[in-house]
C-alpha cells in the first residue's frame, strides 16, 4: 500500500520522517523518492536490514537505519535531539522476505526448524515455548493470538506429541495441527495457519506494548503531521483502532483520524502479493 501511505503522509512537504519497521525498505524508499528530506528507520531484524541498507544506499545522506525496537525509538530521537516528526509509519506485519526466508520457520511451506525470532542473536524460539509451556498455557496462548476455536485441542495434541518427541520442526508442528483440527467444507486458510500466528505473536511479542507505543509516536508528531500504520491481523488492527480512536476524543493529544474505515489494499495489488489481502491502513493527524 505505497501509494496510498505516500499519499496520505505527504513527504513532499519535506522535513523529519520516521519509519519504524524498515524491513526491505520499501517505504522508506517511497518517502524519499517522494521528497522527505531525512527518514530515520529502525528494525529488529538484521537480517532483511541488509536488504533495506542496499536498496537505500543512494540516499545514505538523507537516510539512517538503526538495529533497534520500534518500541525503543524515543530512544533513538532523542540520541539524535529530534524532538519532532513530520511523518511517521509503522507496518506491522511480516515482510514478505521473513516470511518466504529459508530457516526461519516462520511459514509451514517448508520443512525447517520452529524458530519464529526477528532477532536470531536473543529470545525464545518457538520450539522452546512449545516444549516448555503448560498445556493450559499454550490453549490459551494459541486461543488468545490465533483465535482458534479448537486451541485446547491442539494444545492436548502438542502436550502428548512431546512426551515421546521433541516438535522441532514446521513441518511436524503444521502436520499435528492438522490431523487435529476438524475440516467441514472449503477452508480459506491452511488449518495450521492460525497456531503458527500465535506462536509468532508469542516469540516476538508482536503487541506487548504496542498501544503505548502508539501514544508516545503521535506525541512526537509536529503540528500537521501524520502517522500511518499498517496492520496485517485483527488483534493488531483492534489495538491501533482503539488508542486512535481514544487519542481523537480525549484532550491529551489533539488528533484527527484520517481513515475512517481503514483503507485496503487494491485487487491489482493483491494479485501481485496474495499476503497483502489482509492489510488495513489507519492515519491520523495532530492538530496542535
């Protein structure tokens, strides 16, 4: 959703833009080539950073990408005394690189190991919290990030799989799920699809913080400018929709929300990239 983000974030007013998930680059570039003096972009994972650094290369005086937390980016404002932004986005989602990534174990498409980190060098993987945790925590961990329906089920599946082997891989974790979960007609999605969300949400703790997180960004904004965030699940969207929402009606912040209803990727753009389908984008602007 380039265009729209561009359209709506307007770069060619110039001025101090923040990108707080550069993964690949791509918005980044778009802000630039649109007429953003400076961007200042952060990612996690070091990995697709690379990519962003490469593709961004002939704007290296104009852009500067730091190895951090999109929640840490105060952090990094202030180290450079940048008090305000002129524009800011966040997409949220998975890029399309991390998720296709061999050895990532992010997608059941391929038989590898469940690891399920953004940041390799720290954390979890996801074949530790499925050996570790309770069974009553992992229902409700896959209940509470996949809303599935049958989380007890396959939590009771998982649970009595690991006292004779380790689940180690996608393709066993993807194969248990689907020998458990019930199949009543056409299904839109692969049975295995919404464990593996939950179990990604858990390991990189996609929505700890994420409502503050917001908060604190449209605080930073100068008078006039926006923010847009990208959203690619419900859970995500329903948090962005409800602190804009509280920001637009409180006096804390004066804000205005620009999207009304989030706005869609077009079919075109679908086609293109099939992930795309679930994308929401919702802008606001401070006023004062």
């Amino acid at each position: 959703m380039t265009a729209e983000l561009v359209n709506i974030l307007e770069p060619g007013r110039g001025g101090q833009f923040l990108d707080c998930t550069v993964g690949t680059g791509g918005h980044s570039q778009a802000l630039l080539t649109a007429g953003a003096q400076r961007v200042l972009g952060l990612d996690r994972d070091r990995e697709v950073m690379r990519l962003a650094e490469e593709r961004l290369a002939p704007w290296s005086g104009h852009f500067e990408l730091v190895h951090a937390d999109f929640r840490r980016f105060t952090t990094e404002l202030d180290k450079r005394k940048i008090k305000t932004l002129d524009g800011a986005v966040a997409d949220l989602g998975m890029s399309s690189v991390q998720l296709s990534a061999e050895g990532r174990g992010f997608s059941f498409r391929r038989d590898e190991p469940l690891d399920m980190r953004m940041d390799r060098s720290t954390g979890m993987t996801a074949a530790e919290v499925i050996r570790d945790i309770s069974e009553e925590d992992l229902a409700d961990l896959i209940y509470r990030y996949g809303e599935e329906r049958f989380s007890r089920r396959i939590a009771r599946a998982i649970a009595d799989t690991r006292v004779r082997e380790p689940i180690t891989s996608t393709g066993q974790l993807a194969a248990l799920v689907r020998r458990v979960v019930p199949v009543r007609g056409y299904r839109r999605i692969d049975p295995a699809t919404r464990t593996f969300q939950a179990l990604r949400i858990f390991v990189t703790q996609e929505l700890e913080g994420l409502d503050e997180f917001l908060r604190t960004l449209c605080s930073r904004l100068a008078t006039g400018a926006r923010v847009a965030v990208i959203t690619f699940h419900s859970l995500e969207d329903r948090i962005v929709k409800t602190v804009l929402r509280e920001l637009e009606r409180g006096s804390e912040i004066a804000l205005r929300i620009l999207t009304k209803r989030p706005l869609r990727p077009e079919a075109i753009e679908v086609a293109r990239n099939p992930r795309a389908r679930s994308a929401k984008l919702r802008a606001a602007e401070r006023l004062s």
